[in-house]
C-alpha cells in the first residue's frame, strides 16, 4: 500500500506524544521513576492501527469532565487533543469518549467477576452504574479534558484507558492509551490500588499494546499543577475523517 493510501485509510488513528516527562506526584519515592515517552512531537500526524474496543464497552451519552463519580484512586487529568491525520489542523467539536476500569481492575456495569475475564470475551452489563465514563465534545484546538483517576489493571493486561473518537456522527477512531510501567508500579504501591497488587501482565506481554504504537500510544504524564494531587496525562490523536 502506498503513503497516500495509507493516509486515507480510514478508522485508524495516531497516538503521538504530546507532554512532559514525569516527576513523582507521590512525593519523594516516586520521583525520578519515569523510562522515556515515545520521541514523536505532538504535532506529527502520521497513522497507526486501532486496536479492540474490548468487551466492557457500553453505549452511553454521558457527556461529562468529572467521570470520577466517587471512586478511590490517584487523581488523573487527562488532556486528548484530536487532530485530523492529513492536515494536522483540530477537529473542532469531535466527541471524544472514554472508559476504563477503577482501582481495583473492575469496569463499571459489570459484576465483579467480570473484571477477570479475558480481554477477548465479550461481557454483558449487569447493573447500571457507569462511573469511569463519559464523553466531552472537542474545543476550538482540539483538546477534551476528563478528570479520572489512575486506572487499575485486570487479568491479562497491561494497564489502559478506552476511547473511541466521533466525528459528524460515526466513530473514526477506537484506542487505548497506556503508562508508563516504573510509574504504574509506584502508584500502585498505595492504598487503593495496593490492595490489588502489581499487573500481571507486562508491556512486553501485552499484545494490545504492540499493536496500538508501544510508545506512541504512552501518555505523557507531569505531575498536575498548583499543589494539585496526581498526575495529568497527555496524548494527541491523529484521525481520519
């Protein structure tokens, strides 16, 4: 396939870096934990492949930034700026939705069995809570922002969070996003996430993560501003309209 070709292929998307390297917002023992983020600057457009929805997906219009809706974990400002792949200009109004699970590897709307199931199996919602989901329509520039918390891991994967990018109605883009693992581990040394213990399954193990970039797909992360506690994680995604 030609570079023109694959320019206008559609439903895939870049992940490009876009953000700092990260200092410890667990204070000192945190500090200095960080690999190095993918290379590419944030402003590169260039395609990748999507990757699998996974089976915890749930058709939603919950448009909102706070998608906490009082779960425990490390506060996480998550900033995704949406660009169109050919041109590098902002898809004003994109609707840019995530999802992810909380603390302890568990998705909203589904048991907690569920959590384990692997990535490939399709589940069923169960209940109807729908924390750790939502949607936020793209500004001027491109970026949404979502206030999270650090998500946890379940069996057979690397820590992620879904997306899925909406232009003028149809879904163009499906993801995930991933972070750094000398950090995840830090993190995860901490209450609530302690409780659950360390992933079981690495960078390297996961395939989902090969498939989405490695490193392209590695949120830039900085410690939040102003005293604030936690993180905040940023990730340009190039589209194909």
């Amino acid at each position: 396939m030609n570079k023109q070709a694959r320019l206008l292929r559609r439903r895939e998307a870049v992940l490009t870096l876009a953000g700092s390297g990260l200092t410890g917002a667990l204070g000192a023992r945190a500090s200095g934990v960080l690999g190095t983020p993918g290379a590419d600057a944030a402003g590169t457009c260039v395609l990748s492949p999507e990757v699998t929805e996974g089976p915890y997906w749930i058709d939603n219009r919950l448009t909102r930034r706070d998608i906490t809706e009082g779960r425990p974990g490390l506060p996480l400002e998550l900033v995704l700026t949406v660009k169109d792949a050919k041109t590098c200009t902002a898809i004003k109004a994109a609707d840019v939705e995530i999802w992810h699970c909380d603390a302890v590897g568990v998705y909203s709307g589904y048991e907690r069995a569920a959590a384990g199931a692997p990535g490939g199996r399709q589940a069923s919602p169960t209940d109807s809570d729908r924390y750790l989901r939502g949607h936020q329509k793209a500004a001027a520039d491109g970026p949404v922002r979502f206030l999270t918390i650090y998500p946890g891991w379940y069996r057979g994967r690397t820590p992620h969070i879904h997306l899925k990018v909406h232009v003028g109605g149809s879904v163009v883009h499906t993801g995930q996003v991933f972070f750094d693992e000398k950090t995840t581990a830090a993190v995860y040394r901490h209450s609530p996430y302690k409780s659950h213990g360390q992933p079981d399954t690495s960078h390297a193990e996961d395939m989902i993560y090969a498939q989405a970039g490695r490193a392209r797909a590695t949120l830039g992360l900085s410690r939040r501003s102003h005293g604030r506690k936690g993180y905040r994680g940023a990730i340009t995604l190039g589209v194909a309209t």
